[in-house]
C-alpha cells in the first residue's frame, strides 16, 4: 500500500449510506496516519452548508476543503481561503456585472444569501425552463468576462469564474502536494462531479447511484482509468478503491 490523493464529493458520494460512511472514514483515517494519504472533500456546499453536513454526520477533518464548487480551498483547517487561489480566480471576474444580466431572466431564482460567494453567483433553475441556458450563456459571453456556466441536478445553475471548478481546484491541491495522476482518485455522482473526472487522467469512482447526466457523460467519454461502481456512495467509493488497489 502507498499513500494517494483522495478527492470526494460529500452529498449523494461520500455521505449518503452511514454504515457504509463510518467504514470508510476509519479506513480512510488510518491510511493517512500510516502512509500520508490527503483527504479532500469537495463540494458545491457554501461554508455555511458544509458546517451543517459536517455536524450532522460528524465528518472527521480533511486536509483540504474544497468549497462553494471549488471557488473556496481551505487547507488544514483554516478558517480563511487560501489566497493564492483566490488571486488566481479574482482575474476577469465580476460578480455585479454577472447580476445585471441574469436580472433579465425571470425564470433565475436566486439562492439564499449564503449561498452567494465572492467567486459563485447561485440560481435555482427549474430543469423544465433550462431550455434558455444557450440565450443565457450568449448574453453573459458579450460582458468578456472570464466566467463559465455550470447546471447541475436539474435545479441548481452556478456561475463561476472560467479557471474554477472542482477539477481544477483538485489539480492545484495535486500539484502543491506533488501527487501524480495514478495515484489521485476522484469520486462523485453529478454534473458538477464531470469537472473532476474531465480535468485529467486521475483515477474516476462513478457511485452507482451516479445521476443521468454524469452517467451518460462517462458512457460518452468512455476511460479504463475510471470506474462506476455497483454500489452507491460511500460503499460504491470502497468498491473502486479497491478495484484501482488503493484500499486492500
Ligand atoms: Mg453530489
């Protein structure tokens, strides 16, 4: 056994079977201590929403926290987010600009105000009125600035600067820590996951309980470095670590 990056994603990945989480977790904490594996969650989660997953199933503590669909990296239990990333978002970015073109989008429902973050402006988007994200994206692309779209389970929409989302923020933790590819895994089960397993030739764990659009993603994009798994969240996490031999 050797030491490995392992990035999740928290809802309907690494939590959503306790049994399974609670074994996971040991098996995950005690590989740190052994070999120097990092642990990373990532997620769309604000700070805020995170706290309350955190509690509610009595997370243990990553090394790196990444928030907010990867505009937030928090390392080692920091309360700040890490500057060097937030400097690297911060170019071509300006959320006030982004809201007065989405203000002309009746069927845009802003999040709550917690869910709004200095790199992410958040709308829920009914999957039915999802048919005006080309108009939406072509409105948005004439302000020049750096931003990217991305929907998500048929409700969320995030607007994040261009060089962010969760793949990115897993390379830029990657390369700091000095891990390889091979030895990286990435887990998740929505459409904000396909940024992780897209980004590059990291080991993929699909959950079985994947959504349509992250399964028919995979079968379009086809990869021997990733694997979907039989069984769901966190059960569907152990089954690929061991298939990629990263768990015995
Ligand atoms: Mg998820």
């Amino acid at each position: 056994m050797t030491k490995f990056l392992f990035v999740t994603d928290l809802d309907h990945t690494f939590v959503g079977d306790d049994q399974a989480l609670l074994e996971l977790s040991d098996r995950l904490q005690r590989h740190r201590a052994e070999y120097g594996t990092k642990i990373v969650y990532s997620t769309g989660r604000s700070p805020t929403l995170y706290q309350e997953l955190q509690l509610q199933k009595n997370l243990f503590s990553p090394d790196a926290l990444v928030l907010s669909v990867g505009t937030e990296i928090y390392l080692d239990g920091s309360n700040n987010p890490d500057p060097q990333w937030s400097s690297i978002l911060s170019q071509g970015w300006d959320s006030q600009k982004i809201l007065s073109i989405t203000e002309q989008f009746p069927e845009l429902v802003l999040q709550p105000d917690t869910e709004q973050r200095p790199f992410k402006v958040s709308f829920f988007l009914k999957a039915e009125l999802s048919g005006i994200l080309p108009q939406l994206e072509s409105e948005l692309q004439k302000t020049k600035l750096n931003i990217k779209l991305i929907y998500s389970s048929g409700i969320d929409l995030d607007i994040l600067p261009l060089t962010s989302d969760k793949g990115q923020a897993m390379q830029f933790l990657r390369q700091k820590w000095e891990f390889a590819a091979e030895q990286t895994v990435v887990c998740g089960d929505s459409g904000n996951d396909i940024a992780l397993f897209a980004v590059g030739r990291e080991r993929g764990i699909i959950v079985g309980n994947a959504r349509p659009e992250l399964i028919q993603w995979h079968n379009q994009n086809p990869a021997d470095y990733r694997y979907l798994a039989q069984n769901r969240c966190a059960a569907g996490i152990m089954e690929g670590l061991t298939y990629f031999g990263f768990l015995e």
